[in-house]
C-alpha cells in the first residue's frame, strides 16, 4: 500500500466555537469509522501552528491561513491513506466524482507529490463533501495528501476520483490494490 501523510485541518475564527470547527474536521476524517476507531482533531494555537515532533502527531505542518490575525486556534488530524476512506464514499454518496478530481488534480503542487484542497467547512460539519469555488468568510476545512512520488499521489487520486462515464465510474480500485 502506498505510504501517504494525510492531514484535514481547518482555522477556528474567534466568532467561531471551536468545538463544532472540530466537529468538521472530524466528520471528514472519521466518517464511516466506528466510534471506537475515532480519531480526535488536535486544537492547535494560532492559525499557523507547526507542532512539536514531540508532542503531535502531525510533524512539520504550516497550512496556510490567508486571515491569521482572526484565527484563535486550528483544529488538526493528521494519518494515513485510511483517512480518506470516508471521503471516498462522500464523493461518491453526493454524486461529484468528476468535481473532486478536477480541484484534487488543480491542488497539485509542482514536487507533483502534493496536493492542496479546500472542503466546505458547513458542509463538513452537517457530514457532506463539498469544494467551494473561492475563498469562503469562514475558511475552510483543508485536506493535504502528500506522498513520495507524483505517480503514487496520481494513484490515490484515480482511487478518489476514478475517470467517468455520465458520471458512473468505468472502474472501481480497492484501496488494497493501493
């Protein structure tokens, strides 16, 4: 299986309760995951945090924030490729295979072993998948997934998104065949 870092993470404004931003972040990493298998969002100070190796799990993480100076705090959960298992499913529940893979495709960075998204933080919160258009007043609940080489963050993308056909999948991979 692909060794991939996985991290969803979104800016809680001070107009904003903290706990149902984590709330969000949380129902986009953990949906589909039995309660015991959970995994917490940390709450983070500031709007750029970059966690001690020592004391996170998420290691040299700088999300970018474009309004830090309203951002009290980030809630933050970083993992591996099963993170994404929920996300899998909501992609396909809510019908935008081919909208997923277009903004997972133009969050590409040029190391082409990064890709950047932006998830609609209210969206998250009621349990849905959404990729808003521009910039939200709210921020929005980010997801990163990094890997070693281009091919296998191309790899990860056709298993999130695979090619259509009015909007059917022509194929199906396991996460397994990862």
């Amino acid at each position: 299986m692909i060794n991939a870092k996985v991290t969803f993470f979104a800016p809680v404004y001070i107009t904003e309760d903290s706990e149902k931003v984590r709330a969000a972040v949380s129902n986009m990493a953990n949906f589909g995951r039995p309660k015991n298998e959970e995994i917490h969002p940390e709450l983070i100070s500031g709007a750029n945090p970059n966690p001690d190796k020592n004391k996170s799990t998420c290691d040299d993480t700088d999300p970018f924030i474009s309004d830090a100076e309203n951002v009290k705090e980030t809630a933050i959960v970083c993992g591996n490729l099963e993170l994404l298992s929920g996300i899998h499913y909501l992609i396909r529940k809510e019908e935008i295979i081919d909208t997923a893979n277009t903004a997972l495709t133009d969050g590409i960075d040029e190391s082409g072993c990064k890709t950047f998204v932006a998830l609609n933080k209210q969206a998250a919160f009621m349990k849905h998948i959404s990729f808003p258009a521009a910039d939200e007043t709210l921020g929005s609940v980010f997801l990163e997934i990094e890997t070693e080489t281009p091919d296998e963050l191309l790899r990860i993308i056709d298993w999130l998104t695979p090619p259509t056909k009015e909007g059917i999948p022509v194929y199906e991979l396991k996460m397994n065949e990862l």
